[in-house]
C-alpha cells in the first residue's frame, strides 16, 4: 500500500499517524506546503497576545519526530500541483529545490484545509493587512504588534476575529471590530449574544455591527479603514477574520465531485466520488448529524476525528463518520460562549418547527463563593422533546453544560432525558439541580402542558391582546419592568386573583421564570388562560439587546 | 387530597414544592424535626471552615417563604411519633409546645433522611465528639474550632471526612484522619485515589489507613483518642464521618417493607410496600440504574429528583424513577475526584466480567498556560464495550468528564461512541482530541484486538513469564521504571527488534500508554505477542501508592 496524504495538519497529521500504526509495511507520504505540520491552529490568536508566549509551545509535532516516530516520509514546503487519476500519481512541486517531482499512489487523502476569505476591496492586499491560519501569519501580525501597532481593525466578529480582539487587548492595541452582521458571533442565537457584546464593549472594543470595511488606504499613520456607514479608523493592523473557504483547487482541477460551498464531498466512509481519493478535514463538505443535510463545519476536532477514520478505511476497515454536530465554545477573558447543535435561526431558515427554553441559572451553588450566572438556551422537536441544539453563555462552567448536551444529542435523548441526568454535584462544581436539568424541568413541564410558555417574539407581536403580569417583587419592578407590565407579587397572586383579567389572556413573567411558573400553575389551576413568558425579564432583556 | 411529608430537607421540600405546583386544592402539611428546612447539607463543612462565612446563605428557604409561597402548612421542631395506616393518620410530637397533634392522610411522603453512624466505642459520647448532619451539628463544630480547638480527630475519610479535613485546615487546625480502609475515599478504586492520599499528605494533614478510633478519653487539654495501633492522638474535637444509616424507624414500626441496610423497599414510582406511602431519599433502598440490584446512595441529586417524583405520583402521574447511577465528586484544595456507575472493587464483587482503560492527559491543550494533569479511568463490558463507570481524579475539569460520562452511561452508551464524541474544543476549555475521546480511543482499541492490553493487576501475578519493555527515552527510564524492564525507546523500536525475545509475551509501556501503543503495533505487525500495560508507567504508579 502507497499512501500520500496532502496537508500534514490537523486531519492530515491524524491520518499519517493512524494509518501507520494500522501498517507497518506501507509507504506513507505526508505532504505539506507549508514549513510546519500539526501545529496548534486554535492557539495562534493567543501567541499574538502573548498569553503563549513561546512560539514552539504552538508546534504540537515537528516533521523529524513524525519520521521518527511514525516512518512517515514527510515533505514540507511541497505543492501538490496537479493529480492524475488516470495514472493515479501526484505532482508535487519541491518549493525548497523548485522542481517538479512525481509520485504514484495507491490511496490518496485530501486534507488541504480551508483557506481565510480575504475581501476584494480596495487596499486588501496593503502590507498589514493579514488574514489568521497558519504560523507564517501569526509572526508577521505579532511583529506588527511589536513594532508597536497603536490601533487595528479586525473584520469580522466570529471566534477569531473575538480572539484576536482580546489578544490585541493583551498587547494593549486600541481594536475597532466590523461586523456586517447585525450580532457578533453569528453561529449564535442574536439574543444569546448580548452578553458577549457588552463584555466586548466593557473591554474598550469598539464593535460597529452592520458595517464592513469597503477600502483601505495608505496613511501616513498606518492605515484608513473606510467603513460602510463613511466613517473611517485609523490602523496599523487590519485582519480579516470572516470565513474560510475549501482549499479545493485540486480536488476541482481532478474532476473530484465538489459541493455548492466548495466543500469536496464525500461519503459516510470519507471517500470521495474517486474511491482511491479520501477527504478529510475543513476542505470537505460533510453532514449534519442532526438534519442529515449536507454542511461545512471547519472545526479541529471533527477533522481529527476524520483523519482517523479515512486511514481505517484506507486500510480495508469499514469505519463511518457520523456527522458534525458542530459543537463551538468561544472564550472572551473570563465570559464563554458555547453550542452544540442547531441554533434557533438555522431551525427557522429550514421552517423545521421547534420549541425552546431559556434558564439563567448559577454555575455552581449560589451559597458557595464565586458563583457566576449563566443564560442556556436548550431548542427541541416540539413533538418528541428530541434536543435540537443548545447555546450557553457566562463565565465558567459553559463548556461542561455544553459537552452534556453534546452528548445528549449524540445519544438522541429527549428534553425529559435532561430531568433525570444524574450530573456531579458539591457546591464548588454544581447544584443538586444542574442547570441542565432545570432546563429539562422546564421544556419536559412546557410539552407536558403544564407549563405553557410563551416565547417573547411571539408575545412582541401579539401584544395588544394580553395582560402582562409581572409577579416579581414591588421593589424588583420598580427596578425596571416591560412596558404596560402590571405588578402582583407571586406571594400575593392567590389573594389578589379578583385583580386579574379573566376575559384576555394572560402572560405571566417573573426574573428568570421560575416564580412566573408558579404564577402560571396558580392562574391555570383558577381558570384563567395563561402563560409563562419563556426565560422571564432575563430573556427578554437579551432580546431587548 | 391531604399530603403529609415527613422531612422538609432535599427530598421533601423537592416534593412539597412540586405538589403544590401540581395543586393549589391539596391541603400539604411539611412536617420537619428540626428548626430548618431545606439547608444546603453540601454546605456545611465550608461554614465551619469560614468559606460561607454567612450561616444564612445555607438555608435555601425558610419555613416562612414556603409557607407564603407555596401555602404550605410548614411544622418545623415537629416529631412523628407514629403511623397508623389503618386509619391513615399520624401523630405529631410539637417539640417546642410539647404536644401530641394527629393528622389524617390521604398520601404520606417519607423523607427522613438517613443519620450519620455514631459509633458505641468509649467516650463516643463525650462532649466536643459530633457527627456532621444539620446547621445545630454545623454550629457545634463551629464553635469550638471558634474557641480555639488545636487538634482534631476525623473519623471516616469519606466526601464529609475529607472536606472537613480541608475546612479544619483553613482554620489551622492540626488535623488526623482515620479509615478503617486500607485507602480514602473508599467509593472509588484504590489505585485512583493514590493522588488524593498525597494531597492530603501534602497539606499538613496526618492519615493513618487500616485505623479507627477504638477509644476516646477525657484530657486535661481535651480528649485523647485511642488508635487501633495503640497509639494515640490528643484532640479538641472529633467528628465521626463513617456512613449514614436510614432513619427508618416510623417505617419499621408502621410495618413497611425494609431493605437488609435499612432502606425504605419502594417500586419504580417511590410507592412503598403501602400503596398511600412514599418514600424519598436517603432513607429509601433505590436501583442501581446500570445492574438494577437494589442499593442504598445518600445524594442530594437523586433526592431531589425523587422528591418531584413522588408528588407526581401522589397526584396521579405516573412518573418513573429510573434509578441511581452514584454520580459522586469531591473537591479538597484545589484536588477533584469525581465518578459515576459502577466502581472496579464493586464489580469485582459482583464477580461481572469487565474491561478498564487509564488515561493521564491535561484538562485542556497543554499549549495553553495552566494545563492540569488528571487521571481518567473508564470500565466497560468486555463484549459489548458498554460503559459501566468512570472514575476521575485531578485538579480542574474532572467534573465535566464525569458528567459527560454519566450521560454516556444514562443513553447506554460504549466505549466505541466515546471515540464520536463532539465536545467543546478551545485551548483553555479542552483539546482537539478530549480526554473522553481519548479513553474511547485507548478502549475501542483494546475491544478491536488492536491495543491488546495487559492490566497491571494481572502483569504482576504473571510477571515471571513476561518480558517487560520500556519504550520511553533513556532519560524517563533512569528516572525511575518497573523493576526489571527493559528499555527501548519506541523511536528505536524499529531497528532494534532483534533484541526483543521471540519466544516470551511481551508487555510493553511508556509513561501514559500512547508510545506503548504504538511500540504494541509495530511489535503485533512484526509478529511478537505482545501487549500494552494499560496506563502506562503513570498507572503503575498508582497501583503502587
């Protein structure tokens, strides 16, 4: 067997240690443009800030050791330029030496990543201007940063793009973020991201949502950013960080089959439409494990996890891949943010019909020091309660109710599964009721009946109809209500229901929505026609933004 | 429907508040023996240690708010003295009227709870001897470290024992520990609590294993506590932190059915032997959700959930608890152990054929500042590869692979879904490659035939018969290795393998197991019968205490 792997990082490195620990008697090619393979892609941004203060720390492994190591036959600084899969060999071109050498293959795996988008704007291809993948970048950016960068802009507020910030924070630069959309971090619920918003702005970030930079020029300070709305910022460092894009060039110049995005597409056994040509990694599009639909999720660990299972298959196993259920979590000095999932607003593009609960517990005991709170979305099927997605933003503990619901999704389990997890509990770690049951409790109590919730768009636009009942405390009201609100405390609804209308309907809302529950059960149980508004004054502070 | 609950902590505040959501009709009358309801059992030790500085932050809620709230006819300093169900009524000692009330039932909720074990060894009666149980107990204990108690005894190195340790330790109290096990912690594995017994070690604090108090005698300065060696310690307060025992005496007198440990015997829906009872709680005999045996597991998670469980059925639901899994964590300084299901002492017991893999990685990328080692440990089904249970011990994280764990083994899953798991990855929350993932990697190996492994349990009674190899470089193996390996470096491997004996199994390892896997596979490849010692060095480590 003659394997030759194209792209020696994440999936690619997987998949030559893989396949030699599966073959000792194969020829293993493992070819990188590149100088570096498997370097720590996720730990660029915080090189820059010099939170990794030492470049090699990012060099998981090194050509020579995977050599040694796995008699890997490593080219870096070598180009596939073309495949023959005819003659089924490889061109590659020797950048170090400049020639053209050729090599044949039994199996081939694709691994050549994703590519950042760079904007055809005027000036984007100025001097500082960069876009973040491989080390390369990250040294001309962290010298820019050392020749002391006053002022940058970033384009685009997604997971590097929100990294980069803090980074540039750490080294003290003054950070303009652009977003065309109208949210930052947008594989987000918008509301779920109002929290990371004001913690950026809290950070001295400037985020200017809705715009884009349109051109850069030269400036005798750096550099101009033109911004959308006419505005301009001055830079030393601008970064483009709004996407990336399948490095597919071979696969399309091959005839290989490649999806709409770009993505080279594949079978469940990561083959691609040549059966002696597997794909790996950000350059494939892959599935949903939720929908089964057809996706592109450029993440580390699924395509690890690829890497793998290409090898296995390479070598006669019949290992399938299961999808991506692209599991995410952003961390922003001490604030987290993290899903699994489908998020609300792919559910709705799709017209797939779903429910969902907000809960704003603690991460921990709240007797204990040091609890900090936290907002978890959990979307289900509103037939079967099957968990859909889950979105969860605070301070510590995010990744943990994220990695469960993961899992829970996995497994295909149900909202009512959530009541009966049987999670870790002393009060520096949890609470007897994990937030994650809590949000059981209260999507199992809502498709139940017994606990029926209205979502606070729904109740935006149907607002003339209902009585708004606040049942919280005089003094938490008096603190900031939603408008045309009228206030009855919980303790005080049993005895004040004569004040309650009983010809219009009725949304209760309390803080988090757990008194407001109550007040629900209270009105139910006396006849009234009531719901909870879901989340409570919590939530539609987030909507509110 | 008239509702009685006995007990108003975890399991029957839970049920309380439930019933009266489930109906405001019902009259529920909350019956509790102390002057607290709800307290934050899990709290106690941090008050005592001045962590929660503020008492009141351990009392959840309060017998006014729970009436107020919940209408509740809240009796706490309320005994009862008996049950009559041939009547269904109970008769009630006011303690602080000194009278006997009777109520009539139409359902009756058990939660007593269960008691701390006092031994009826000499002097266990003494005055600054206690058991830890309720904020009266917490307060005692309290204010004698508060009148400068110097020296204590802990009896018991169980979850109280320990966390009382630490509590003791931030008020400078020089403190002994006892067990009677030849380990602390004795719910988990020997072998993984070999970091725990340092660390206690290592903070000042005296354990002596195989030891327990056989005497305590008044001192001149206290008391002096007698040791199964004879020796003996002198002491300002000792705690006896030894087990629990259900408070099942109403149970027992009204002729419920009890379990041989005490336990309340109930069904699927907590219904005790008397259809009109239920029972909740630590004072119940639940199923072990993974063998479905009967057991006894005093947790505040399962409490809870049962409490909400059998108001549920109370009021006609059929709502089913589907058993306990023993999720368990400790924290000591900034120590974790953490596990759920089943234990490998406890399965060894049972005789039940099992398989167990050992992983040593960080809790998140070690590129990123702050990496914590850990140790994870999971056991499977030989056949199958179906999770039986998991046991974690370190600093950080340990808790979210336990309780990501815990939801594996509550949708039924093996090891090999272990592999597929999609978990958060950001250089400070995980790696690419989880510590869950790589337990799944190291396991489907092992049950696929291609990381046939050698557990250092049955390495050592057969050692005479095995040629033992250290794949680790030179320097790890002069710094310490398994008595008579031999060391060949695994990036050697390939050209030394003349020197390795072809007529011996051999048993390969290196530090954590991952170079023995791989020396495994080029070995297995070259036709030696080998294996890998499972966890590597690291484990043996342990095994060796």
């Amino acid at each position: 067997m003659k394997l030759i792997i194209i792209g020696g990082v994440a999936g690619g490195a997987s998949a030559a240690a893989r396949a030699r620990r599966l073959s000792e008697a194969a020829e293993i090619i493992l070819i990188e443009r590149g100088p570096d393979v498997s370097f720590a892609n996720c730990g660029l941004p915080y090189h820059i800030g010099n939170v990794i203060p030492q470049r090699d720390k990012l060099l998981v492994t090194t050509p020579a050791r995977l050599r040694e190591r796995f008699r890997l036959d490593v080219r870096t600084q070598s180009a596939v330029v073309a495949i023959d899969r005819q003659k089924k060999l490889v061109r590659i071109h020797d950048l170090a030496r400049d020639v053209i050498v050729e090599e044949s293959y039994d199996k081939l795996i694709l691994a050549t990543g994703a590519a950042p988008v760079r904007p055809t704007i005027p000036g984007a291809d100025l001097p500082h201007v960069y876009t973040l993948r491989n080390l390369a970048d990250t040294d001309q950016i962290k010298q820019q940063a050392d020749r002391g960068a006053k002022r940058a802009v970033i384009v685009g507020s997604g997971f590097i793009g929100l990294e980069l910030a803090e980074n540039f924070a750490h080294r003290g630069i003054a950070t303009t973020i652009l977003d065309l959309n109208k949210q930052v971090l947008s594989p987000f619920d918008v509301e779920m991201t109002t929290p990371l918003r004001t913690a950026v702005k809290n950070k001295g970030i400037e985020v200017l949502l809705g715009q884009t930079a349109e051109a850069i020029l030269p400036h005798a300070e750096g550099m101009t950013v033109q911004l959308t709305s006419g505005e301009t910022r001055l830079a030393q460092l601008v970064v483009f960080g709004v996407g990336v894009r399948p490095e597919n060039a071979l696969a399309v110049q091959s005839g290989l089959e490649v999806g709409p995005r770009g993505g080279i597409r594949v079978n469940e056994f990561l083959q691609t439409s040549d059966p002696d040509i597997y794909a790996v990694g950000d350059v494939i599009e892959t599935m949903d494990f939720i929908t089964g639909d057809r996706t592109q999720v450029p993440l580390a660990g699924p395509a690890n996890r690829q890497g793998r299972i290409a090898a296995d298959n390479v070598f006669g196993r019949h290992s399938r891949y299961r999808g991506t259920q692209a599991t995410a979590i952003l961390g922003f000095f001490d604030h987290t943010a993290a899903m699994t999932g489908l998020s609300e607003k792919v559910l709705k593009k799709m017209g797939k019909a779903y429910r969902k609960v907000y809960v704003h517990p603690a991460n921990h005991a709240g007797y204990y020091p040091g609890a900090e709170g936290m907002t978890l979305k959990v979307i289900f099927d509103p037939d079967s309660g099957k968990i859909l997605g889950a979105q969860c933003v605070g301070g510590a503990g995010m990744d943990k109710r994220i990695d469960v619901l993961a899992v829970a999704i996995q497994a295909g389990m149900t909202v009512f599964h959530l009541e009966e997890m049987e999670l870790c509990y002393a009060p520096q770690f949890g609470s007897a009721k994990d937030p994650v049951n809590m949000a059981g409790f209260v999507a199992g109590g809502l498709l139940r009946g017994d606990h029926p919730q209205t979502d606070w768009e729904a109740f935006n636009t149907t607002a003339e109809k209902s009585y708004l009942l606040d049942v919280r405390t005089a003094l938490e009201f008096d603190d900031g209500h939603i408008p045309n609100a009228v206030n009855i405390p919980v303790d005080e609804l049993r005895n004040r229901l004569g004040e309650v209308p009983q010809d219009r309907p009725i949304v209760a809302y309390c803080q988090v929505g757990q008194r407001g529950y109550l007040a629900t059960r209270i009105l139910l149980q006396a006849g009234f026609k009531v719901t909870n508004l879901g989340g409570g004054y919590k939530t539609y502070l987030l909507h509110k933004g």
